[in-house]
C-alpha cells in the first residue's frame, strides 16, 4: 500500500512539471548520465596511458644512464672490509 502511495505522488510530481519539463527531464538526465560516466572511463583510460608512459620513459632514462653509471660504482670483492656503504651499493 505504501508503495502505491509513493507511486501516486511521482506520478503527480511528473505531471506537475508540465511536458516541456517532462521532456527536459527524460532527455537530460540520461544525457547527464552517460556524459560523466564516459568523462570519467576516458580520464581514467588517459592517466593509466600517462601512467605507463612516465615509468617507459623512466626505464630508457635509467637504461641509457646505466653504461655512464657504471665505472663510479664500487667494486665489490670479499677482501675489502665490512662497511654500511658496502651494504647498501654491494649485492649479495
């Protein structure tokens, strides 16, 4: 019963508003709708493509830094004594 009280009083709010506001409100609010769910899959479909291309770019960056890099790194060998430095720059 409460569910055809609630129906009887959309049913009057719609026809309260009118056929111009009838029309406004079919044709907008599906409009609204799909306007911010396409807005917000193509924004996200944008940033997962920046995202992607910052860490490229940040791996041909380090790729071509790597052979000018190389010859300061320290050599590790066993002879050499225990310090923190080594730990960090030394794998194992």
């Amino acid at each position: 019963m409460c569910q055809q009280i609630s129906g009887m009083r959309e049913i009057g709010v719609l026809k309260k508003l009118g056929i111009k506001g009838r029309v406004l409100l079919l044709t907008l609010l599906p409009t609204s709708l799909m306007a911010l769910v396409l807005g917000g899959y193509f924004t996200w479909t944008q940033q997962t493509d920046l995202h992607s291309q910052l860490m490229q770019r940040g791996e041909m960056i380090a790729e071509q830094l790597a052979p000018l890099v190389a010859p300061a790194m320290p050599i590790c060998s066993s002879a050499s004594p225990p310090s923190p430095l080594n730990n960090l720059t030394c794998a194992r």
